[in-house]
C-alpha cells in the first residue's frame, strides 16, 4: 500500500517536471522571436530554422554573329537587361536593371560572374534582355523568365536560328547601318582593325564592305 502511494507521487513528480520543461521550452522560444522582432542579434547559442532559394552567379549565354569566316564565332557581347512590366506594357520600357559584358569563344559560347557585373543576382522573374554583338545591331529577346535556377542560361540564337546582323561600326553606336558605318569601314580598309574586320578574316576588305552594304539601313531593336 505504502509502495503504490508512492508510485503515484513520483508520477505526479514527474508530470509536473515535465509541464515545467515544456512551458520553459516555449517560453525560451517565444522571447527569441520576440528578441528577432525588435531586430536584436541572436547568440550563438539560439536555434533558428531559416529556409531560402539559394541563387547562383553565373550566367552561361551563347550567341552567333553572321557571315564569320570558318565559323569562328567570337565576339563582345553588351546585354542590357530590364525587368519586364507585364502583358500589354512595352518591351524594354520596364525597370532597368543595369548591362553586362561576356566575351564569347570561339564557339559562341560565354559566362559570366552576373553578381560581379550588376553587383547582386537579380531576384527571379519576367525580364526582356537587349543584345549586341561587337560591330552588330541590337536585337531583344522579351518576356523570358529568368534566375529562377542556381545557374541561369541565355540563348541568344534563339534555338540556333538568330544571327546578329553586322555592320555598326561608326565610333557612335546609333543602332543602324548606314553611310557613318560606311565611311568608317573606308577609313580602315587592309588594316586589322577588331571592328572593322566583320567576318574575322584578319583583314578589312571588300567582304567586309559588302555585308555592311547588304545590311545597309537595317535598323536594330
């Protein structure tokens, strides 16, 4: 008899421990929050859960110009990238983010370190990017969802049917093609001037001069 009463006063003992656990557990728990909420810095000691989408840097592009030589595909890109507004807004009339450089290989493909251009990642989303390729028109690629994944890709041949078309070359970048990229190609011709030279032959020529002639007032994006 003297044993059972026992037995039940260490169990009630024990339940009470346990409640006391409990309630001080929650309590610890609530003050941190509390302390979180008034922006208080958290020890090391303190237990916090954070879940976040973890966002990579690079961003691999490929892109063609024309009419190179041996397909030696080679380039400067410039990208300019806006935040798109949504249906029924003009492309490239949203929020400007900044622009990018990626040299492109031999092959047309580049990467880039993105967080190290613009200074952050991008959050994920609708955006419409604006492309050129050294001595080429701009062309716009809209309405694209982009870094959504820990590293983003930007096909700029849009599924290998683009190419940049060539023939701005004049100092001032007007985005066309007419007399001032002319007379800029006349003033370097049998020279090996980088941007002059658009099929990349190593040489300023007639072949350089006849695709900026069959380009001739095409007016880029």
């Amino acid at each position: 008899m003297h044993l059972e009463n026992f037995n039940k006063k260490l169990l009630s003992v024990f339940l009470l421990l346990t409640i006391f656990s409990i309630n001080l557990t929650l309590s610890k728990q609530i003050i941190l929050i509390k302390n979180f909420q008034k922006g208080q810095v958290l020890q090391a000691s303190d237990s916090v859960t954070v879940e976040a989408v973890i966002a990579g840097c690079e961003l691999y592009v490929s892109a063609t110009p024309e009419k190179r030589v041996n397909d030696y595909l080679a380039t400067i890109l410039t990208i300019e990238i806006y935040e798109d507004e949504g249906p029924g807004e003009d492309d490239g009339e949203g929020n400007y983010v900044g622009h990018v450089q990626v040299l492109t290989n031999s092959d047309g493909y580049g990467t880039i370190d993105i967080c190290d251009q613009l200074g952050e990642m991008p959050p994920p989303g609708v955006y419409d990017f604006y492309a050129r390729a050294y001595s080429h028109l701009r062309k716009g690629f809209v309405d694209l969802d982009a870094f959504y994944t820990p590293n983003s890709t930007l096909d700029l041949t849009d599924g290998g049917s683009f190419q940049f078309l060539a023939g701005e070359t004049s100092n001032v970048f007007d985005n066309k093609i007419n007399s001032l990229d002319i007379s800029t190609q006349i003033n370097h011709l049998y020279t090996d001037d980088y941007k002059n030279d658009l099929n990349q032959d190593d040489e300023v020529n007639s072949l350089d001069l006849s695709n900026t002639i069959f380009n001739f007032y095409l007016v880029g994006e």
